[in-house]
C-alpha cells in the first residue's frame, strides 16, 4: 500500500487551496518584465503597507533574535473593541483562526454549514477536521439566512458566514445578521469573517464585538492583510467569548505571529490616515472598474469589498489573454463560478490598465 494511502482518507479528499498567480510566475511563464504586470488577483491593497507599520517594522528588526511578546497588539485591540485581552486570539492571518475553530469543534461525525460560493477555507478547514461540508444555495450570490438556518442538523457545531463575502462581495445589514445569530441553536459556533470590514462605508459598519455579550457563540475574525496592507505579513485575529477564546488559545502553536507582523500590526491601528485613505481610494476604484464592466456590456455582482467580479461568455479564454497582456486577476471557476472573473480594485492606473486589457481581450 502507498504510503500516502496511510493518511485520513477525509485530507485525501480535500482539494488544495489555489492561491492568486504571483507576478514572479508570471513573468517566467510569459517572459514578461516584472515592472510591466499588474496584479489584481489577490484583493491586495494597492498602497502598499502603512508607513507607520513600514516603520515599525524596521525598528523591530533589532529584537528578531528574542520571541514575540504579543502583549502590545492584545491590549491594543481589546482597547478598540472595547474587550478584554483574553477574548482576542492572534493568527497567522485570519485563516490561521479559522483553522483553530475548526480544529477546536468539529471532527469526523460532526458538520459545518457555509453558503455557497462562500470562501473557499470554510470547506477546506471543514475537511481538515474530518467534519462535513454543508453547502446552502446562495440567494443573489450571497447569503440565504433562512436556507442556513434550515440546513443546520443535530450534529452541526460550526456556521461559517463572510461579511462581505468573498468572492462575490455581497453583504448583509447588521440588523438582518443580528436577527439570524440570535435565531440559531446556542450550541452551534457562528464565525463572523469581517475580513473586509473596513471597506464597508461607515453608515453600514457596525461594531460587532459588541454583539459577544449576549451571543458567546459568536466568534468574530478579522484581518490585517487587506486595508492595513500586511498581506505577506501573515497576521489576524478573533474576538470571542472568553471561554472559546480560551480553547483556541489552548491548541494555537506558540509564537504563532511573529515579532515583525505583531510591530507591523500595532502600528497600523494608529495609521488612521492611510486607512481613510485606502478607503477612498477604493471607493473611487470601484467607480471607475464598475463603469468600465458597464461601458463593455459585462454583468457584474455589487461589491463592498475591494474587489468585483463578474461575467464573461469565456472566462478561462478571457483571462488567458489577459495573463498575456500582463494582467493578472482572479478565475472563481474553483468556487463554482466558471464563468466570472474576480478583480481587485487597484490604483487609477492599474483600473485603467485593466479595463483597456479586458477590451481587447474581448
């Protein structure tokens, strides 16, 4: 027998997470100069990194031979949330947490319920635990509340939902998700992903944490790889009930941020500037890419994150040309959205750049 058969049949099954295309291969695959491709695959933040965290970083370089001390960053964002340190659990980005919620309550004999065309972790860290992927139909591409709820079975412990949703950004009210947590059994985990929380405008952005008084089955993850611009950091985190964050912290490796993300991070929380910034400056992208998709015939899904997909008659066709003109977006064919393409709002010129290449692409 192969050895690989020695392994648990339930991570035979699981299908790898494929990543955005870096622009490294690209320019080996197409013999592009790497200055001349744009990439708008991985809903990265086209400003780069926080000066403060740009910083910060550098000044931590010096204390890389000692272990991190995540004490700053815990105190930081209990204050912002108005939590105590001990409800907070850092991650080596916010996928990190979500596989420490799966690794702390489900397993073989148990279920995960998710919407489909939800973010493709939620099955993958499902899978992992040896629990059972439930997919619920979407509605308008994103979630069906009353389908969720219906779907969840005896043995479900886990509902993952994305606010916006990633891939297709839908989004819904705080007062609708309220409602819908408050209506589920109390003895199933709700992880709340508000990876791109802070894209949404500020008469739609509820401050959510607040919810974990009355609702200790809530777990809420974010993100400092998307407005904050750490991606290549690798840092997230999760606001829970002291009691679940508790087991969490009880099966989260040690040391699992390292000292350059936790500087990085602490002083992106104080870098109100170029967080308002990158707000703005996504909210005019997505003017710009909208109009675009629309002058060009092309349906797309209203976005509020900082990306936008939409839909194409050849979608693999169309994303080869534009892989050869030096673009790089997102095929969403792996979600099961053969026919869209996801694109990340860049700066004006990468837009620009974008929507003259899908012209000619089509």
């Amino acid at each position: 027998m192969a050895l690989s058969e020695q392994s648990l049949p339930y991570v035979r099954a699981i299908s790898p997470y494929q990543p955005g295309k870096p622009i490294t291969e690209l320019a080996r695959e197409m013999g592009l100069a790497v200055d001349r491709i744009v990439k708008l695959a991985s809903n990265e933040n086209p400003l780069g990194m926080s000066p403060k965290a740009r910083a910060a970083v550098l000044a931590a370089i010096d204390d890389l031979a000692r272990y991190p001390d995540q004490f700053a960053l815990l105190q930081a964002l209990a204050e912002r949330s108005g939590l105590d340190a001990g409800q907070i659990v850092l991650g080596n980005g916010s996928n990190d947490v979500l596989d420490l919620v799966a690794r702390v309550f489900l397993a073989p004999g148990r279920s995960a319920v998710f919407a489909q065309y939800a973010f493709a972790v939620y099955p993958l860290a499902t899978l992992a635990a040896g629990a059972e992927p439930i997919a619920v139909a979407a509605r308008d591409y994103g979630h069906d509340p009353a389908a969720m709820r219906a779907a969840i079975r005896a043995d479900t412990r886990v509902l993952w939902i994305a606010n916006p949703n990633n891939p297709t950004g839908t989004f819904l009210p705080a007062a609708v998700l309220r409602d819908f947590i408050v209506s589920l059994p109390r003895d199933v985990v709700v992880v709340l992903d508000e990876a791109y929380n802070e894209y949404l405008p500020p008469a739609e952005r509820v401050e959510t944490s607040s919810w974990l008084a009355d609702l200790p089955n809530l777990v809420i993850t974010r993100t400092f790889s998307k407005i904050y611009g750490l991606a290549g950091l690798r840092i997230g985190y999760a606001l829970a009930s002291p009691a679940i964050a508790d087991l969490l912290n009880r099966v989260r490796q040690p040391f699992n941020c390292n000292n350059l993300a936790l500087a990085a991070a602490r002083a992106a929380l104080d870098d109100h500037r170029f967080v308002a910034d990158s707000y703005a400056l996504n909210r005019a992208g997505m003017e710009q890419i909208v109009a675009g998709l629309k002058r060009l015939g092309l349906t797309h899904i209203p976005s509020h994150g900082n990306f936008v997909s939409f839909r194409l008659a050849d979608a693999a066709r169309t994303n080869e040309k534009l892989l050869r003109q030096g673009v790089i977006v997102r095929p969403i064919a792996g979600y099961g959205l053969p026919d869209w393409l996801r694109v990340t709002i860049g700066s004006e010129g990468e837009n620009a750049r974008f929507l003259a290449a899908l012209e000619g692409a089509l």
